[in-house]
C-alpha cells in the first residue's frame, strides 16, 4: 500500500508539472484527492491494515496529500499571479502622457464687457434696471423730449411695430419708466439692453445692438458729478492712464449735452490709424437731464436736477479689444470666440 501511494505521489506530481492553466488544475486536484480520487480509492483498502501498519500508512498517506496538496497551491498561487501580472500590464498608462483638457465653453466677448461695464457702475453703487425691447412711442420718444415729428427722431431710424409700438432704439425708455416707479425719490441706475435700429449692417453699423445707459437723479447734481463719474468709469474699463473729453452735442433729452472721448486705447493719445491721428475715440453721449423730461417723468426740475449718459456695448468692446469689424459679434465663429475664453 506504501507504494502505491508514493506511486500515485510520483505520477500526481510528474502531472501537476505538465499543468499550465487553472482548469487543467482543478481537474487534477479532482482526480487525485477528490471524494473519488485516487488516494481515496487507496485509503479505501486502510480496513485490512493491521493495527500497527495503521498508524505508518497514515502517516505516509497524509505526508502523499499533504505534497499534492502544496504542489497545487504553489501552481495556484503562480496562475494567480500571472493573471494578476497580466491585467496590470494590459490595464497600464502612461501618466505623464499629456492629458486631453475638456472642450469647455466660454462667456460671449459682448457679455463678457456687459458684465464688466455693469460690475463698474454696480461698484460705484448703481442698480440695474431692465425694461422691454417693444416699447411704446411715448417712453421711446415722446418723454424724452421728442414729440411726433420732431427731426430728431431721424437721428435714430426705427422700427415700427404699429403708430405707436416700435423696438426701442435706445434703452432710454427704461429711464423714463425708472423715474415714474420712483415717484419722485432719487434715482441711480444703468440700464442694459438690446436696442435696434433700420440701419444696414457694415463694420461699425449694426440693426441690433447693445446699450448701457444711466441715470442719476437727485438734489445737486451737476455736471462736475458727470464728468468725475464718467472718468472713473473709464479709467476703471481701459486703465489709469486713459483721459476723457466732452465735446458739445446734441440730444433732446439733455441739455446741456455732451460726446465723451477716451484717449486712444491704441497709442495712447499720440495720433494713430485706429483715431484718426487725433489721439481720442468717441465713446459714450451724455448731458444733464432736460427739465422737460423731469417734469414728464414725475420730477421738479427745481428742486431736482440729473445726469445721463448712454453707450454702445459693442463699441467698447471693438476698443477695449482693438477688433475692427462688429460683424464678428454676431457670426459666432469659433476662431474668433475661442480667443477671448482664456482673457
Ligand atoms: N440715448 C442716446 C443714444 O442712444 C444716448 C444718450 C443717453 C445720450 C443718455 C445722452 C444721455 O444715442
């Protein structure tokens, strides 16, 4: 019996050499120490021992299973280390391969100076006010100091949706409409928006555009008020070094009235192409509220007195970014968004 199991040791070990995957194993394992394996089988004839070949045979017997038995763990652990081997080399990458940065979006440039204009007045203690893109002729017009037919109305072109409903074509109206809320009380406030106008679009013309206008109502302003708040706000948006000058104007709302220059972005006040050799751009219009347009929105011009000013987003943002064309604006073509997501 002795050798037979030293015999069924020899041929289990010479077998389990042989193996080379997992499911050959447990075959073996099977075929030798399972329930009916060999050395089972073997055991089976351990009845006819006498009592003292007994204790021997059981010695050898369990020294037999106890060799298979490590034989297969060994090829076990070696199949599971393999595996384990393998998936790491297959599952490896390369960290300091560049990454892939996620495609983000970015704020439109026109946003983008919207907030920033809106940040600057909201800093100096402006609320905003908002107001419709359909308006009616007497916020757009009649209150501030146009009646019907007055040759001023050319100087804005509009769109009319009936007699008296037309898209605003400035955002002036919200001021109106602003002033008869406040019933009187003192008003600071900028007004965003989208305005249009009947022009043909070219560089610097566009049907649709955007505005921030403001209005300041209180006792004693003057236009000292203005043109110190203008300067701030200028020097805020194009830096320290950036200069204004008001040239006299026209609007019939305000009186006097103004045209705000800044120094040129570009060369700073020396003369180039972008100003025309004159060292100043033309930014923003302005003046002192029109008594008429007090009183029409509720106010008494002698105990009260305002400033207005009013800008076209889109030329700011075609300064502050020296852009030539405001066409781009609205294109929406990526070459050009894309260079402002990283300013
Ligand atoms: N509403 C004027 C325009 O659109 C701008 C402006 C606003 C001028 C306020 C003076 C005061 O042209």
């Amino acid at each position: 019996m002795k050798e037979r199991l030293e015999a069924l040791r020899g041929e289990a070990l010479e077998a389990l050499q042989q193996v080379n995957d997992p499911g050959a194993l447990n075959e073996l394992r099977i075929k030798y120490l399972g329930k009916k394996g060999g050395l089972t089988e073997i055991l089976r004839g351990m009845g006819g021992l006498s009592a003292e070949e007994r204790p021997v045979i059981g010695q050898v017997a369990n020294d037999v299973r106890g060799a298979i038995e490590s034989a297969i763990d060994a090829l076990q652990e070696r199949f599971q280390r393999e595996e384990t081997e393998a998936r790491l080399r297959a599952e490896t990458i390369d960290v300091t391969l560049p990454g892939k940065a996620p495609a983000s979006g970015a704020v439109h440039p026109l946003n983008k100076v919207a907030q920033e204009l809106e940040d600057v007045f909201v800093g100096m203690g402006y609320t905003i006010a908002e107001g419709p893109e359909v308006e009616e002729d007497f916020y757009n017009f009649e209150a501030l100091n146009l009646p019907k037919n007055h040759p001023a109305r050319d100087m804005q072109d509009s769109f009319y949706i009936t007699d008296e409903i037309l898209m605003r074509t400035h955002t002036s109206p919200v001021q109106v409409r602003t002033m008869k809320q406040m019933n009187g009380k003192p008003v600071k406030v900028i007004c965003p928006g989208k305005v249009y106008r009947r022009d043909d679009d070219d560089a610097t013309h566009s049907f649709q555009f955007n505005q921030i206008e403001g209005l300041v109502i209180d006792k004693n302003i003057r236009m000292s008020d203005l043109k110190g708040t203008l300067l701030q706000f200028v020097q805020q948006m194009f830096g320290q070094q950036a200069q204004i000058r008001l040239r006299p104007s026209f609007f019939p709302f305000t009186e006097p009235s103004a045209e705000v220059d800044v120094t040129c972005v570009q060369c700073q006040g020396h003369g180039c192409r972008m100003c025309k050799q004159t060292g100043w751009l033309e930014i923003l219009g302005c003046g002192m509220v029109h008594p008429r347009v007090l009183e029409m929105g509720g106010y008494d011009p002698e105990e009260v007195s305002g400033f207005a000013f009013g800008m076209g987003v889109e030329r700011i943002a075609l300064l502050k970014y020296g852009i030539d064309d405001i066409r781009h604006f609205y294109t929406n073509d990526l070459r050009f968004l894309s260079q402002f997501a990283r300013m």
